[in-house]
C-alpha cells in the first residue's frame, strides 16, 4: 500500500547508460542526466549516519542505494547493481563499496529499507515552514538547475551542510566487484551536479541495525557526511529531489 505522493518499491532492469558518454560529435551540447526521487538524512547515537537515494526516476531505471559514514569515518556504499554501483563511487567518495540487493518500502510515513547488512526503518513528521515553502514550488521549475543555483545562497544560510549545487568526480577509483572492496574513491570524469528540492519532511523516529548491532535512536547527523560537495541538513529530514548532472567544461 502506496500513499498518494509516496514512492512504491524501486524495480530494477532498465539497460544502464554509459556514464561517460555525454553527447555526439564536436559542437554538441553535454548530455543532462536526471534523477527524480528522495533523499533521507539521518543521524543515529551510535554515531553512523545513513544517506537514502530512493530513485523513481533515472537513467538507470527505479533503484535506491544507501551511503554510510560510520563514527571512525569509514565511508560504505551499498548499491544493487555494479551499473548504480559503478556510477555512484565514480561521483563520490566511499572506502568500501558493496553490492546488494536495496529494497525500499513505504506506507504513508513509514519508510522500510533492507540492504545487505542493514535494516532501517524511519517514520516522517509533518512538514515545517520550509517544507512548506518548497512543496509550493511547480516541479518544473524545481527541476532547473537554473533555479537550483539561485537557491545556493538560501539553502547554505539556513541548513547547515546544504549546497544546492556543486562538482563532483575526478578522483581515483577502486574496483567495484561482488563484495566489498577497499579503497573506493570517485574516478569518474568532473561533473556538475544541482539538487532542487521539492519537499521536506523531518525524521522523528529511526530504527537501525547493522550487521546486527543497534545503531541507536535518531540523532543529528553530526558530524557533517562526507561523500561529496555537501552534506545532508543537520537535522534529519527527508527531502523530495530533483538532481541533475552534466560534465563540467573544460
């Protein structure tokens, strides 16, 4: 049972692009890859914090993946296919990378996600004032990157961590096999990437575990993840997200 506005659970299948591929010959505008979805931020007392990708909408077809920065630091993608896999640790920073099956299930506030070694469940509140706000925005234009870069400046005063837009790419990545693989870091060509949000709602209850072990009740994600240009807001939120991304010139 799907609530209206809710995303039902991630299906799998869609023929991946090539991520370096971005357009024809000379003279061609770059290639724009989007991804219409959500975003959960959570913090949990034992320190982990846990970033959700539930995408209805992508090059690669519906899939989720999760992001995990543990308290020593260690940064761990969980992705369900090498395709997302590949993509993803070619655009951020992981020390390890795991592949597994991401299942996401939602019942009105109810979020369920199992993911190899973790299962997480969360529970949303109301939206505030800024979730407000941007619920009002029309899709179309919260998808721009245009509008995207206006709300940068607002977006950095008022979350703390938050970009809105930003470069991502360009490091030297690990291979990405069945298991788990140390050293992964972003390999992919530089890109530019926007995030315009259409919704938030806070997180008001989380239950979490990891390879079995309790991560704790919900907490501040604190300190600020680390997988890219920016980070999550500092209170648990779930947002509803327009990201873009092309190659950055030159």
């Amino acid at each position: 049972m799907y609530a209206s506005g809710h995303p039902g659970p991630a299906r799998h299948g869609r023929a991946a692009p090539d991520p370096d591929r971005y357009g024809g010959g000379r003279g061609s505008r770059p290639l724009r890859l989007r991804f219409d979805g959500w975003i959960a931020g959570i913090g949990t007392s034992c320190g982990t914090r846990i970033v959700l990708g539930h995408w209805e909408r992508s090059p690669f077809g519906a899939f989720s993946d999760v992001m995990l920065e543990r308290a020593d630091g260690e940064r761990l993608l969980l992705a369900p296919t090498r395709e997302t896999a590949d993509f993803v640790s070619s655009a951020y920073a992981f020390e390890a990378v795991r592949l597994t099956p991401v299942d996401t299930r939602v019942e009105r506030n109810t979020w369920a996600v199992t993911a190899g070694p973790l299962d997480l469940s969360f529970t949303t509140g109301r939206p505030g004032p800024l979730g407000l706000v941007l619920h009002a925005v029309p899709g179309a234009v919260a998808g721009r990157p245009a509008w995207a870069t206006l709300m940068n400046p607002p977006a950095r005063l008022l979350l703390t961590g938050v970009r809105t837009r930003g470069r991502v790419g360009a490091g030297a990545r690990g291979r990405v096999g069945a298991g788990t693989h140390q050293g992964a870091r972003p390999g992919g060509p530089l890109r530019r990437q926007w995030y315009g949000a259409r919704d938030l709602r806070p997180i008001v209850s989380v239950s979490a575990l990891f390879e079995g072990v309790d991560l704790g009740g919900v907490a501040p994600v604190a300190p600020a993840v680390r997988f890219g240009f920016g980070s999550v807001p500092r209170t648990p939120a779930l947002a509803r997200i327009t990201t873009t991304m092309e190659p950055a010139p030159g």
